[in-house]
C-alpha cells in the first residue's frame, strides 16, 4: 500500500480521449477539465487507455495530438491533482469494441482475456509500452509523479465464468505480469473478488458501501460510482438523481470507503467511430457532473462539491479515526468516528421504501453540516440558441451529390471473393462502418412464372443493412429491442439472365462488452435466400454458398468528401430531401461568443456529419426514444438530445464553416442549424438558515421571474406562491441583490424576507432568475 495511512480521495474520471475535444490545443481542454474537476473538490484523475486508438495498425503507434497521453497526465500533475492510470488494457467504456483493435482479432488462434499466448503476448507487449513510457517520464508517484495506482484487466471478474479454468489462470497470469513491470505505485483489478496478492481489488457500481476487499487489510476502493448512464440509440436519456449520487457517496465514506470515483465525472462526446455497442449513441453524456459540453450540471456538480469539502474537512478523522457504529433498526444508523482531537458523526437513513433515505454528516457530531437529499445548489436549465452570426439562420443554403454506387448496384463488382458469407469484422478489419455484400443470381423466364411473388429473405446480424436487388433500393432494417439479430424480408423483383444482389451491412459500434465479447457475428451472417411463392408451392433458393463479392468502405468516404478542400463536384440544383444514400453540404459561420456550439439534426435519417472535416459522429434522430428516462423527481435538468451533436469550438474557422452530412436512409437537412447552448435560467428552492448563491456561469443575471418565500410549490420553471406569502418582498430583494450581476449571495437566515410564520413550518425561498 501507500506509505502512511490512505489518504481520503474522491476523484474524477473521464476519458483519455475527452481532452481531444480541441484538436488544435488539446492542452487547454485538458486543463479547463482538470481545473473544473479541481475546483469540484476532487483529489485525482482516472484514465483509460484505448488500445485501438493508440495501435490502430499492429505495431503503429498514435501518440499524436488529441491521443498525447503524456501530455494529459502531465496536464493532471501541473493543476495538482493525481492520476489513476487503468491500462487495462480491456476498457469496456461503451468503446469501440471496449478499446481493443480489430486487426488482434483477426490474428490466427486468438481468443480474448484467457490462456491464450496470442493474446497474452499481446497484450503484455501493449501493457509494458505504455509502463515503459509513463516510467521515462516519471509520472508514476514513486518516482515523484501523479500516478498512484495502475489497472490491469477491468471488471473480469463479472465475465470470468464461461472461461473456466482458464479464465482463472489468465488473472493469475495479469497479477504476475503487471506486478513484474514493477512501477511502483500498487496495481488495482476493479470487480474481481478473488484478485491475487497484491493486486487490490476495487468496486464499480451505483452503491459500494457493503463492498469488502478480498484482503482486509488494504483499502476500501470505489473505482466506478455511475453518476448516471450510457445512452444507446432507441433507448430513453438516463438520468440519476442528485440526492442518490451524495447518498451513495456519503453512505460509502460512511461504512469505511477510502476512495471514491465518479464514472462519468465528464463524459464527453463520442466523436467519429469511437462508440460501442452495438448501437451506442453519439452523446456520452452520462448526465455527470460536467454535462457533454463541460457545462456544469447543476444541482449535481455543486451538490457533490459540497459534499467533497465536507468530506475532506474530516479527511484525519476518517482516516485514523476509531469506529463505533449504532444501529437502530430499520436500516437506521449512526457512524462516529473518533480520534484524541474529537468526533465526526454519519446519521444514515436507508429505508428503500420511504422518502427518507438520507444521510446527514456532522463534522463535530453537534452541527449538521451536510444532508445528501437537502439540495442548497442552484439548478441550471440549459438552452439551446439559434446561431446570431448568420444572417437568417433557418436557411443554410445546400448542394448535394449522390453516393456512386453503380459498381456495387449494378455490377455487384467488389475487391474480394469467397463462395461464403464472412463476418464483417473479418473482412473490412473495422477500417469503416460500410462493407458491401454482394452476389448475381441466374433465373430462366420459367422460374419467374413459378415464382410470381419472390422475396429476398436474409438472416442479419448488420447492424443496419440495405438491401438493393438489380439496383433497386428494396429496404433497410436494424435490430430493435435490444436484440442483435432478426430477419429481414422484402418483395424483390428478379429479371431473367442475370440479377445483381447488392447488400449494404453498415456497423453501429462494435460490441464492447461480455465473456467472448469479441467473436459476437457482425454483418451479414446469413443464411440468405430467394424465396418463390404461387398457389402451388414455394421454393426457396439459398444462396449462402453463391460466389460473394465483397467491398469494404463507401466511395465518398474514399474521396473524402467531406473534407473541406475536396474538389468533387456539388450540386445546387433541386436538392432532394428524403433521399438515401446522399451527401450534403453547406457553409456556416460560427456562432458569436465562447458558448459550446451545437449541430440540430432532427429531421435526418441515419448518417455521419463532419465540421471542417473533423468527424462529429454517428447521427441516427429518426431511431430515438419517444420518452425521456426522466421520472417526475429529475426535473434538476431539461432533457439532453441526441439530435444535437457537439462541434467543438477549436473545430471552428472565424470565416466559412463546411458542414458535410452522409445520408443513409433519407432526409430533411433543411431544418439543420447551428445552436449554442447556455445556461437559460436558474432555480432554486431552499429552506431557511441557508445561504444560496445564483451565477449564470460569467453572465449577467438578468431578472427574477419568481420569488417567493414561505411554502412555494412547483419545480424549476413552474414554481407557484404557497399558502402563507401574500406579503412577499422575496422579488424586491432578489432583484436588488442579483439583477445585473454575474452571481449572487442570498443569505437566508436574515430577517430581511417579510413572510408570516406558514404556521411554525420551515420556510422556503424558492427562486427562478432569467440568465
Ligand atoms: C512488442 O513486439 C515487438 C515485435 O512485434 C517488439 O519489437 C517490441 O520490442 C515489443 N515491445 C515490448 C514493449 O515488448
Ligand atoms: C483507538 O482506540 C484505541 C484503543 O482504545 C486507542 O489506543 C487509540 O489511541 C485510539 N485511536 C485514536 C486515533 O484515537
Ligand atoms: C409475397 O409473399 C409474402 C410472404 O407471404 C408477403 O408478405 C408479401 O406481401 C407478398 N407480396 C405480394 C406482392 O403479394
Ligand atoms: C421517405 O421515403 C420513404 C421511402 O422512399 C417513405 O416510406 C417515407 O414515407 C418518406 N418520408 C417522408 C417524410 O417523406
Ligand atoms: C456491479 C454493481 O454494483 N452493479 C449494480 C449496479 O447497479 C445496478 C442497479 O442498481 C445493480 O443491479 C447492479 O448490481
């Protein structure tokens, strides 16, 4: 363990990549990030390492730009915070095939995470490069640097079963080889409750206060505390209250947690191809603390802040501290910890079915400095505003091209052959989400007078497929309900001589999670047929074992036509809306200001968008969920949506902006437009002997729209007078004190609120300002 007693820690965690929001300066992000988590009271920063990002190509490195990892965790050091290095090199992460390149798959014999000396060769080769070069830096803490602990492998522990004996080995296997590469600082197996000596093994989950280490001596660790969800396309926006984030929190460090981390703290964007899945959405919002934007998600952040510093003011007695716990049934409880210099005092209510699940922290067991469900932070409802620097921002004005398929379509013409059906992964080596199926099949005019009603049946595990019979679009389909296979079946219309059978299996994120994860079939699996039907019969012609021509990648992508410079030639003409397979281009000017800037995408189908090149990511508007994963309680928010997709201000040019969208399934880009997004308003609802603070975030308040004190109702955005306030100064004080200032201070202890006594019960000042 470390030397002297473990230090109480509560950090943060967001992805390695996350700094690659700026492309140009992907320092200044990194530092803005590490300043915020800084200021969020929090000690240290984990970080993955993506495999697939740094090795893209066995044996070629990328270190470069927005994947400098030794910036980052240089980055981390200079704002003072440590760092938590999870090598894994498994990340899961909703990731792109959890962090693993495709081209390990494809190695002769390999089979992940066990036994398997292809695999273990590998990833100790991955492993002890990446040690090798934090070591030549010096960041480890035992050489005076951030790093305190390392990670081998992640949550095994969950997927070991069907490996077996094997299974077991291999973890015995990682301890040795990560202890062997001697760094120094103790390595840490999260989910693995029979981790090897020394390796400590840690908790990830949404509670981990009855977790106990497999070694009772070392420390109680929370490497993953889910301060919300992933999104996936279909699915509904995750959403994890305030109040059960600081319980789960305050009930950890209450039954002996030493160090606590926020998965997400800020989950950021999943630009490009970088989501998992199948099926991950673009957002990785996660509803943390700092939302997608690095905006600040209030109450949530300011909230665990709160508690951080409480927290941390008792850092030496609950590190030294003797324990006494009472228990007073009901899952009542109290926690004293005591040293020579005084107490410290948890009261933990956890009764699941009544509204009282709460714990109160009193740093001197006489004064409640702390109560996880009483919520004194402001709520933050962000807005999305249209783009001030265009002219009339409804109206960009578009050219189009469509994606040449007649190679494909017509000729069934592609770059390889096999007289099977091959796993996509297999073929295109994941270098695009695009890889073309495609076959000709022979009929004589007689087949076609038995068959009269034909259709094209396919066995599909594409995440999304379109199927084309002699150029003709007959359908696309994708997987629903969280199922991963289904069969799609559609009339199709067969010529005599030759037919051209041209599939499009297109790859929505590569499964990245589960035992066996990797070898989950992608693309079209099969079997494939052509089925006839008259009143007599019906016949049913495989064609699973034809002669298959295959063709990774789209042509425009190999044109790159999504690059700004691109020569290709547009049109202005007749720009067709609710057309698939089509590209689309526009100029913008980039919206006024420092606001993190938006894309709204609602009215597309499925595709990929690009900003001066830059990738964005997957959009897919038409397949999201028609409710919000809200209950009445979360209303701290206005939902986040997946029709609005990040551009990174270092993406943009102070002059013309290219905008370049790939439509797959058809759409209307004439509703597209650029947005900003800002806090709108803030709310607060607080009882008395409290002190609120409103900020618009480095902009004037503008006016108070409610104020009231006494027993207000309603939520952020409805609030209501109550019964016992009709002599209200609430508004008076409120827009004397806050109108025109970037924050302000309200302390409601003072006498200054005019307001009858609402019958001896505590009293609340409930307030909405307009930012
Ligand atoms: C990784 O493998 C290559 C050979 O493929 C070898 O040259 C290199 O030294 C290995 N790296 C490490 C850190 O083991
Ligand atoms: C904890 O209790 C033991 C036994 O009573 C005592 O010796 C020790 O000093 C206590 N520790 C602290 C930090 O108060
Ligand atoms: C052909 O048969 C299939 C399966 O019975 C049916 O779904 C489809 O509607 C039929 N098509 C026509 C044009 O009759
Ligand atoms: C778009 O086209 C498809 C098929 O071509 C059609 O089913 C759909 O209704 C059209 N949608 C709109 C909004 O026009
Ligand atoms: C690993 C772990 O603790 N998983 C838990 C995460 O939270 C869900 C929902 O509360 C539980 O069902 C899991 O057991």
């Amino acid at each position: 363990m470390m030397v002297g007693p473990s230090p109480l820690m509560v950090i943060a965690e967001f992805f390695f990549l996350v700094q690659s929001i700026t492309l140009e300066a992907p320092l200044r992000c990194g530092q803005i990030l590490s300043k915020k988590s800084k200021e969020g009271g929090l000690d240290a920063i984990e970080t993955y390492v993506f495999w697939n990002a740094h090795e893209p190509t066995r044996r070629q490195y990328d270190f470069s730009g927005k994947l400098d990892l030794i910036r980052f965790l240089k980055t981390i050091k200079d704002e003072g915070l440590y760092g938590v290095l999870r090598i894994g090199p498994y990340a899961c992460a909703e990731w792109n095939y959890g962090g693993f390149p495709v081209w390990l798959h494809n190695i002769l014999g390999m089979v992940f995470r066990t036994t398997n000396k292809a695999f273990m060769d590998e990833m100790q080769n991955f492993t002890t490069m990446i040690v090798d070069m934090v070591k030549k830096e010096k960041l480890f803490a035992s050489q005076g640097g951030p790093i305190i602990f390392a990670q081998i492998e992640n949550e095994y522990g969950n997927v070991m079963g069907p490996y077996g004996e094997a299974g077991k080995t291999y973890i015995k296997w990682c301890a040795n080889m990560a202890q062997a590469l001697d760094v120094g600082v103790p390595w840490i197996m999260c989910q693995q409750n029979d981790a090897p000596q020394p390796m400590l093994n840690t908790c990830n989950g949404f509670y981990c206060d009855n977790f106990k280490p497999n070694n009772p001596n070392t420390p109680k660790m929370w490497t993953e505390n889910w301060t919300g969800w992933f999104k996936q396309w279909g699915g509904k926006n995750p959403h994890r209250t305030t109040e059960d984030v600081a319980y789960s929190v305050a009930k950890f460090f209450q039954w002996g947690g030493t160090f606590n981390n926020y998965y997400m703290y800020h989950g950021g964007t999943n630009f490009d191809r970088t989501a998992g899945g199948p099926y991950i959405t673009t957002s990785y919002d996660y509803d943390a603390p700092l939302d997608e934007y690095g905006n600040l998600n209030q109450p949530k952040y300011g909230h665990l802040k709160k508690l951080h510093d409480v927290l941390h003011s008792m850092e030496k007695t609950l590190t030294y501290g003797n324990i006494s716990t009472i228990d007073f049934g009901k899952s009542a409880s109290a926690t004293i910890y005591t040293t020579g210099e005084g107490s410290s005092c948890f009261f933990g209510n956890g009764n699941e079915n009544s509204d009282a699940k709460i714990i109160t922290i009193l740093p001197d067991c006489k004064t409640e400095a702390y109560n996880t469900a009483k919520i004194t932070t402001q709520t933050s409802m962000m807005v999305k505003k249209p783009n001030e620097a265009e002219d009339d921002p409804s109206t960009l004005k578009w050219s189009w091209r469509p994606e040449n398929m007649d190679d494909f379509l017509l000729k069934g013409k592609g770059e390889s052959t096999k007289t099977q059906l091959v796993d996509q992964k297999v073929v295109s080596n994941d270098q695009s989400d695009y890889l073309w199926y495609m076959t000709t099949v022979k009929f004589r005019k007689r087949d076609l007078v038995l068959g009269k009603n034909m259709t094209l049946r396919i066995s599909s595990t594409a995440h999304v497929l379109h199927a084309f019979v002699n150029g003709k679009h007959i359908g696309n389909q994708h997987a629903e309900n969280g199922k991963f296979h289904y069969v799609f079946e559609k009339d199709a219309k067969f010529k005599s001589g030759c037919n051209v059978i041209s599939l499009l299996s297109i790859t929505v994120g590569l499964q990245n999670y589960g035992s066996f994860f990797e070898s989950v079939p992608t693309g079209i699996t099969g079997p494939i047929s052509i089925i006839g039907r008259n009143s007599d019969e019906t016949i049913v012609k495989d064609l699973s074992a034809h002669k298959w021509s295959y063709k990774t990648g789209l042509n425009g992508f190999e044109n790159q036509l999504f690059r700004t410079e691109s020569s290709s030639k547009w049109s202005a003409e007749s720009v067709p809306l609710n057309r698939s397979m089509t590209w689309y281009k526009t100029t913008f000017k980039a919206p006024f200001g420092n606001d993190p800037v938006v894309v709204d995408l609602l009215e597309l189908g499925k595709g990929t968008v690009w900003v001066n090149g830059n990738n964005i990511g997957r959009y897919w508007p038409a397949f999201i969920s028609s409710g919000d994963g809200c209950s009445v309680k979360c209303n701290y928010r206005g939902a986040y949506h997946a029709e609005k997709y990040h551009v990174p201000r270092s993406f943009l040019n102070a002059g013309d902006n290219t905008l370049v969208l790939f439509e797959e399934m058809g759409g209307n880009p004439s509703l597209v437009n650029l947005q900003t997004t800002r806090v709108g308003s803030v709310c607060a609802n607080v009882y008395e002997k409290n002190v609120i603070e409103l900020s618009c975030d480095r902009k004037p308040i503008s006016a108070i729209k409610f104020a009231s004190f006494g027993n207000p109702n309603g939520n952020c955005g409805s609030f209501e007078m109550g019964t016992c306030e009709e002599i209200n100064n609430a508004v008076d004080i409120l827009t004397q004190e806050c109108v025109g200032k970037e924050k302000c201070s309200i302390d409601i202890s003072t006498e200054k609120f005019r307001a009858p006594d609402c019958g001896g019960a505590a009293r609340r000042l409930a307030v909405e300002a307009i930012c």
